[in-house]
C-alpha cells in the first residue's frame, strides 16, 4: 500500500526568524535610500553658437581638488575652465521651481587654452590649488598648463 499522508498534510512552511526579517527590511531601506541619493537636474546648459558646433564636442570634464573649478576639453583643440559657481544658479528656489542657465561658452569660461592635437584626458596637478593642469592627447603627449601665469 502507498502512503499518501503527505500528499494530504504537506509541511507548513518555515518561519522566518524574526531578526532575519528585520535584517532585510533595513537592507530594503538601505537600498530605497542610496536609489534617492542622487537626483539630477540641468541646472546649466552652455551653448556654442558658431558654425560647425559639432566640433566643439566634449570629451573629458576634470574638477579641481577643491571642486571650485572645472576643467573640459575635447576634439575642439581646447580647454576651457569654468568657475563653479558661474555655472550653477543660485540658491534661491521657492517651492521646488528649477530654473536653467543659458549661458555661451565664450563668455562663461574663465580660462581658454588653444592645444595642439584633440584632447583625451585632462588632470589637475596635485597639491597646486588648481594652478596647474595637464593634458594628453591622443597621440599620447602630455602638456602641463599653469593657469596664473599662463604658460
């Protein structure tokens, strides 16, 4: 005869320990928490109005150790540092408004460097308070620039 008793009576299920429970809802947490960390808004567009636009396309962005410039560079044989705080609008929000800076790349940067070749990577010089900043292009020379005296 077979035994058909577990067909009729399966196992209950397990029981999760409480403290297990209580781990994996901390971790849902956790995990909401880091996925609400980062929300973007355009808060800036700078915008080339020359013919040819498509030239000057950016291919590296660096900031500074102090995050108070920022550095880009590209195809366009140029490096171009903006301040920071150019770029961003102010403080000012009421009520969750957002408002877009439109400003011309000519007129925003505080600093335009013509280079030899396209740029493929840019880094500022440690320890130099955002003074000096390199260059490599994709010939794999590298051009140190010094912002204040201009060399």
């Amino acid at each position: 005869m077979k035994n058909f008793s577990t067909q009729f009576n399966p196992q209950s299920p397990e029981v999760e320990n409480p403290n297990i429970q209580e781990e994996k809802a901390e971790q849902h947490i956790e995990e909401e928490r880091a996925r609400c960390d980062w929300e973007f808004n355009l808060s800036t567009v700078v915008t080339s109005s020359s013919v040819g636009a498509s030239t000057d396309t950016i291919g590296v962005i660096e900031f500074d150790p102090s995050d108070s410039l920022v550095a880009t560079g590209g195809i366009a044989r140029k490096i171009r540092v903006y301040s920071v705080k150019s770029l961003l609008p102010g403080e000012n929000h009421s009520h969750g408004e957002h408002n877009v800076k439109l400003l011309q790349h000519n007129n925003a940067c505080d600093y335009y460097i013509w280079t030899p070749a396209k740029l493929s990577s840019l880094r500022w010089k440690p320890g130099s308070s955002g003074r000096v900043l390199g260059s490599g292009d994709y010939d794999g020379v590298v051009t140190e620039y010094d912002l204040v005296v201009n060399v």
